[in-house]
C-alpha cells in the first residue's frame, strides 16, 4: 500500500509504512495513557479510603479518651469532697471546728466549698455556715429554713445511709428570698452540689447530718478547661472549631455545659447542647436544666449505654447539638460519672459527660492528599504527554490529513468527496462514511431545516401544566414555594403572634401590603379593622386629616366629625403604605401617637387613646432618607421593632408557573373568555425576564396578554414587556394628573375601607403649594464645552438647554424641566424627554403621579 508522504526523508517513510497495517485503537493502546490513569484512581481511591478510615478511628479514640479524662476529673473532684466530708465527721463538730474547716479548705482550693452544714437531729445542734465573697457568713437557723433548697431538708435517701456513707445532690439553685435580709449575703444566688454524711453519738444513736456544699461553677470549670488550648491533655495546635462539653445527671436532665476558660464566673448555661433540641426545661431545684423529649432516640440510647456504666462514640444526627457542618466532622464521645456512695461498693453512676469535638483536621487531611495525589497525576501525565506527543505524529498523521480535508472544503464553502490515499483500516472507513454523509446531507439539508423549524414552533405552541399552588399556610394571597416564600411565611407567623409594630420593606410589586394582611388575619386582631392608608397618595393635609380625622368645625368644610384611620382601625391594624413619602409634619404627628399611643384630630382639644396595631410599610431605603435627614430617626426606630423584607420575584424565579397559573384565571374570571392556558415558549419567555415591577408587573403582564388574546393558548409573542406594550392611553397620563385626583377621583389603597376618611377634604387654604422654582432665564444655553459634550451623547438640543438650566436643583418636576426648557413645550413632549433621559443615564426618576420628581444622575459633572 503507497502513502502520501509529508517528508521526503527514509525514516518517516520506513515508519509510515510500519504502522500503515495498525488501527487506530491499536495505535493508542500501545500507548500507557489507559494505564496509566487506571493506576492512579485506583492507587488513590484506595489509599484515601485507608487513610480516611485509619484517621476517623484516630480521632473518635481521641474523643473518647478527652471525654472519659474529663469524666474522670469530676469523679476526682467528687472524691475529694467525699474524703473532706468523712475526714470532717470524725471531729468534733462545732460552729468553730466548722468555720475553721471551711476557711483553711477555701485558701486552699480558691472558694470551691460554699456551705457546711450540721443538721442535727436536735435543733439546737443545727449550724450552718455559708462563704460568700470569701467572707465566712453565719446564717441563723430561722433563716436558713426559709431559703429555697435549704440544706437542713434532708434527702429522704439519707436516711438509708450508714455512717462513713455520703450521698451525693445537685446542682441545685440556692437563693435567699426577698423578705430575708442577711448582712453579708445579699442578693445570694449559688448553684451547688451537696453531699450529705450521717453523724452518730457513741452509742451509735443518729445525731444528725453533715453537708457539704461544692460550688458547681468548680465542675463546670472543668469541662472548660479540657476543651480550651489549657487543657492538661493539650498536644498540638488546634482550628478554631466549636468543641465543646457538658454534664447530665442519670436521668437524662443536661446540667451545665463548658464555656470560655477565662469566664470561671459565668452563669451555668445549657444553650450549647440544648440548640436543635425541644424537651423539658428546668428541673426540680435547678431552672437552668434541660431533659430531650422522647424523640431524640440517639441521646436516650447514650444515656442508656452510660446507666450501664459504658462509654463509647454517639452519632450525630440532623438536629442533635448543631451537628450540620459543610466543613468539618463531628466525634461524639460519651462516659459515665460514677461516685461511691458506701465505702464497701463500686461507685453508681450518678450522671455524664458528653463531649462534641468538631475537627476541620479530615477535611484538610482529605485536601492534603488530594494535592500529594494531584501532583503524582499531574507528574505521570506530563511523561506519558511527552511520550504521546512523539508518538502521535505517526498515529494521527492520517486522521489529520483527513481533516485538514474538511477543512479546506469548509473553507471553501460547499461539499464535495473526498479522494485521498489509504491510510489505515479505521482511517478508510471513517473516510467512506463521511462520503457517503455528504451525500447524504447534500440531499436532505433542506429537509432537515424544515423539520427542526417546524419541531421547535411545535415546543413552543405546546401548553404547559401550570402548578395551582395552594395557598401556604394562612397567608391569604400569598403564592409560592421557593425558599424565600417559605421563608416569608414563618416569619409572618412568627410576627403575627406579637403585637408589635412592624415595618415591610420591599420593592414596588413585591406584596407589602398583602404580607401587611396576612399579619393581621394570623393575629389576635384578626376580627377587628383592617384600616389601609397609602402615605404617597394624598399631600400632607388631606393626609393628616385622613390618619388623625377631624372634628365637626375644624374648617370651613367640615361638617361632621371624622374619626380618622387610627380610630377607625381601633382593635384592628392600621397598615400605613409608602411611609417613606411622608412629610416631616406628618412623620412628627406619627412619632408622638405612637409613642403615646394617643391621637389628637384636628381642631379638637381632646386627645383620644387609640388600640391598633401598626403595620408600616416602604419600597425606599429609610435608614439612607435617616441620613441624608429626609426621615426622622427616632420614626424609623420606632416603626421598625419588627421588620419584614418581601423577596423580589427575581429571586424567587421558580414560583412563576404558580403565580402564572393564578393569575390566569383570575384574568380568565373577569374577562370572561374562560379558561386560559400558557405556551412552554410563552413561559420560558416569562422565566427569561428580570420583573422589575416583580409580581404587579406578572400580574399585568398575564391579565393583559389574556385580554388581547384571541385564543386561549398564549403564545410567546402575545406576552409583552415594558415598551413592547400597546399604548391605550397617553404617556403622560400618570403624571398630569391633577393634584386631587388621588384623593377623590381614584380609589387607592386603603380608603375603600373606611370612606368617612375621605368623604370631605380641608379647605383649600390649609393646602401648602410645592416652592416655587427659582427664576431662571429661559434663553440661556449651556456653554458651548457642556453643550458639546451632551451633543455627542445624541441628546437633542431642548435637552441640552434644559438640562444646563436644571443643574443646580435636587429634584426636578416636569413643569420645572418645561421652564427651563421653554415655556411652548407641551406637556407630552416635556414626558418623553424626561423619559429618554433616564433611559440614557441622565437621571433617576423618584415617586410616581403629582410627586414624581427626577434627580441629576451623580458624576455628570458634564451637566453642570
């Protein structure tokens, strides 16, 4: 077989014709790529399998021994406080052997002992001491019969013990009640462990009890130091993790957990251990304990193996102790603690330690092999790379002449067949069927064409099954079930439950005032008012006299008396929408009446209690308006006790088909076309929008393409956004609206709920007019720099010279933008050029209706 040589040298042709018999699987397989990268992944899955199973035996045997060396340090200290007791029985005991036990004790031991007490059988042997601040306290006996937890009650186990036995007790909680007054004590408030030792007369006649007190910050103290870097077990460096212990007593009550070593006077707390858990808090004695419920089978089956005095490794599950972590593992160790309450017996089991130990030490051994591995591969490739590219000149020069082939026909923009030598078996059949491809795709190219045009006008045309979407909880009409949502909901509920105000952000179309009634249909006010008042709609009298009413007389209109929105929503919820709008006049009058939840209407001389609670809610950043001193601070935290943000549809996309669906048929209802159905290309066009206008805009979107329609299926091209939108009315319509038309002409949010709020108005003259725009020379052009600068950016003369006479003002109105522009500009015409320039970046448009005001865009510093 003759080949088409590239070189003209002996050896490339001696070596063309040695591998011209050879396939091309056969070719590579001579190669050791396969091999190669068989033996690495099998090499590593293998080895990170015996090192991760060798390395978590390491840790769980570390947590064991951690958590039974901190077991064993109480039962020590347990210990010393048997052995202390016993050796005190045997001396005599008196009010002065006493003291003299506990101070020499505490200079020792740092305050570990707080109380010893003798509780003689006959009263008045009884004697009880308390150290309190290092200072020794003689408590009357009178008194300590009136504390709580007093120490002269005696445990009715006590009386089954023999002399030398020592019963031990606690944590308790040990207080003085108000009515007892003590110099030197205080406001005591201790938590302890007693341990209890009957005393005998020679003639083996009880005499009564000695008890001695142990601090249980002591105990604690302990857990905290083994899980800190002081820990007399301490090796190595450790992460930063959580880790952490606690002590539980044999019936399954946690006691107290470890803290921060350097806090040895911290509050005993179970905080820690008891996050994710639900159960019993405070036990008998002791507020601060907690008891797991039935249901936290893995904490009971611990405690279980510890009642039978074995220790071992717990498992973690979802919500026992935080255990979830992206980033470490957790090791569970738990161990008795065993105390000896006879001499002659093995200690009981009197409580536990658990001990929860989250390391990042398997993750970074994981990534440290993981690299080691990586750059064994990455060594191995790089030689069998060397070793492939010297070989694939010769295995691969026929597969590159044959494409080198293709390409040219590419290039030269038409099919044709290919004649070319024969190279190898796979390299001639693989030429062949490209051959005979082309043929075939010569003839049915444009059968093709057609027949993908027409599958994807089909997709597109085809309805989709929109999900119902039940209402969620009992959120009205509130839709979805994306996280957000989900998440909106439990915090509606959780707000509802407590009467407070609260404060809804979000943005415009977002359901502020639906999350606003889903508060109040889930409160306790839920049969009273729900009283709607949107502060952007109406100017600052007509606003006033609508939340706070009138008076008959107040003005030269009012005839009768008007309660106002907070009488009107008494017992009930007043929801104020577009707070941020407010005026200052209005925001100070809201201040004080929530503040003394009191109103006083106009022209009245009485000031009126009011009981509504008070729902706020804005699409504007307050806490900016706070400083730039638009907004009243102490307003704002006022009205924000409770704040809820409502999720924009953009980042809750998957609650589309949902919404669509719901919307369809309320759209589908009155318009009385029946039943509405949604194309997968209309729908996927409404999952590729951005909803700037979030829910409002869908809404209309849908009730808009279902009134156009002349189907019931819509299609893609039926859903219009923005500007795409049939214009049915003028583009100025929203902003040359009168300024009463808010008021009396349209109904808006809120007052169809109470009409006496707006059945009459103030006079005209309580009506402050807006400030009057400064003089300014209507002929004026910007200087000829400024004026170029803005030419080159395509904006028309009337803009350019408006735009020079405007740069001095904070906000601009439309009849502020015709003055400058030119008196003879029409209405229409001064809209869409205020228009256009937002779109191009000029300014920022603010408000909507009679309040729409626009704003220099910041660093145009060539409009000035």
């Amino acid at each position: 077989m003759r080949f088409l040589r590239y070189e003209d040298s002996e050896p490339a042709a001696q070596a063309s014709a040695f591998l011209s018999d050879w396939s091309i699987r056969k070719k590579l397989l001579v190669t050791m790529i396969p091999a190669v990268v068989c033996i690495l992944v099998v090499t590593g899955y293998a080895s990170h399998l015996l090192f991760t199973h060798y390395f978590s035996i390491a840790l769980e045997r570390n947590a064991i021994v951690l958590t039974m060396a901190q077991a064993h340090e109480i039962e020590s200290l347990f210990a010393t406080c048997r052995n202390e007791l016993s050796i005190l029985a045997t001396k005599h005991l008196d009010k002065a052997s006493l003291a003299e036990f506990l101070k020499s004790r505490n200079t020792v031991y740092g305050g570990r002992y707080r109380e010893v007490v003798f509780a003689g059988v006959d009263p008045r042997e009884q004697i009880y001491l308390l150290c309190n601040q290092g200072e020794l306290v003689d408590i009357p006996v009178e008194s300590a019969a009136l504390m709580k937890n007093s120490p002269l009650i005696i445990p009715k186990r006590a009386g089954e013990m023999q002399p030398g036995d020592v019963l031990p007790s606690g944590p308790i909680d040990l207080f003085f009640p108000p009515t007892v007054s003590l110099p030197g004590v205080g406001n005591l408030s201790l938590s302890v462990f007693r341990f209890f030792t009957p005393v005998v007369n020679p003639d083996g006649a009880l005499r009564g009890y000695l008890v001695l007190s142990l601090d249980a910050h002591v105990a604690r103290n302990i857990l905290s130091l083994f899980t800190s870097p002081k820990s007399p077990l301490y090796g190595f460096p450790r992460a930063a993790e959580n880790r952490y212990s606690f002590y539980f007593d044999d019936k399954g009550w946690i006691l107290f957990q470890s803290e921060n070593a350097d806090e040895q006077d911290k509050e005993l707390s179970v905080e820690l251990a008891r996050a994710g858990l639900i159960g019993d808090q405070g036990r008998t004695g002791f507020e601060a304990g907690f008891r797991p419920s039935p249901q936290h089978q893995e904490y009971w089956r611990m405690m279980e193996e510890i009642r039978a005095g074995r220790s071992g490794l717990g498992s973690a599950f979802a919500e026992f102790f935080n255990s979830k972590s992206v980033a470490s593992e957790q090791f569970l160790g738990f161990a008795p603690v065993r105390f000896p309450v006879k001499t002659d017996e093995p200690g009981e089991v009197i409580g536990g330690i658990i001990y929860v130990d989250r390391s990042l030490l398997p993750r970074a051994a994981e990534f440290g092999q993981f690299n080691v591995m990586f750059g064994i591969g990455v060594a191995s490739m790089l030689a069998v790379s060397l070793l492939i590219y010297f070989l694939s000149r010769i295995i691969t020069r026929p597969i590159l002449r044959l494409a080198t082939e293709v390409t040219a026909m590419h290039d030269e923009g038409r099919l044709r067949r290919m004649e070319l030598p024969e190279s190898d078996h796979e390299t001639s059949v693989l030429k062949r069927s490209i051959n005979d491809l082309i043929a075939s795709l010569t003839a049915k190219d444009q059968e093709i064409r057609r027949k993908e045009e027409y599958l994807r006008t089909v997709q597109s045309r085809e309805t989709v099954r929109l999900d119902g979407g039940a209402l969620l909880g009992k959120a009205g009409d509130i839709l979805g079930s994306s996280p957000p949502i989900t998440a909106l909901l439990s915090l509606i509920s959780k707000t509802a439950a407590a009467d407070a105000d609260v404060l809804v952000v979000g943005e415009t179309g977002t359901g502020k005032e639906l999350t606003a009634e889903a508060i109040h249909k889930q409160s306790a006010r839920s049969g009273k008012p729900f009283i709607s008042i949107n502060c952007g709609a109406l100017d600052e009298n007509l606003l006033m006299d609508a939340i706070f009413g009138h008076v008959k007389g107040a003005f030269s209109e009012a005839k009768s008396d008007r309660k106002g929105a907070f009488l009107a929503a008494d017992g009930g919820t007043l929801h104020l929408d577009e707070i941020g709008n407010a005026s200052v006049k209005v925001q100070q009058s809201l201040l004080r009446a929530l503040s003394v939840r009191r109103i006083r209407p106009l022209g009245s001389d009485t000031e009126i209690d009011f009981d509504a609670r008070v729902i706020a809610a804005t699409n504007v950043n307050l806490k900016e308006k706070v400083q730039k001193g638009e907004f009243r601070e102490d307003l704002y935290y006022r009205l924000q006790v409770l704040t809820i943000s409502t999720p924009p549809l953009r980042e809750r996309m998957e609650d589309i088909p949902i919404l669509a669906g719901h919307f369809l048929r309320q759209a589908a209802g009155f318009t009385g076309k029946g039943e509405a159905h949604l194309s997968r290309g209309a729908l996927e066009k409404l999952m590729r929008h951005d909803w700037p206008g979030n829910v409002r805009e869908l809404k209309n979107c849908l009730t808009r393409a279902v009134a156009l329609a002349e189907r019931e299926v819509i299609y893609a091209e039926d859903i219009k956004f923005g500007d795409e939108c049939p214009r049915l009315l003028p583009d100025d319509v929203e902003e040359s609206a009168a300024p009463g038309f808010f008021a009396a002409d349209a109904p808006t949010g809120g007052h169809d709920a109470f009409p006496e709020a707006i059945s009459d108005s103030p006079p005209r003259e309580a009506v402050t007019p807006p400030p009057a725009a400064p003089p300014r020379n209507p002929d004026s052009t910007p200087a000829p720099t400024s004026g170029g600068r803005l030419a080159e950016q395509g904006l028309n003369p009337r803009q350019r010279k408006a735009l020079a006479g405007l740069g001095h003002l904070a906000a601009i109105s439309r009849q502020d933008y015709q003055d400058a522009a030119g008196s003879d500009v029409p209405d229409r015409t001064a809209q869409h050029d205020l228009k256009e320039l937002v779109e191009k970046g000029f300014l920022h448009k603010s408000g909507r209706g009679p309040s729409t005001r626009y704003h220099l865009a910041k660093g145009r510093t060539d409009l000035a």
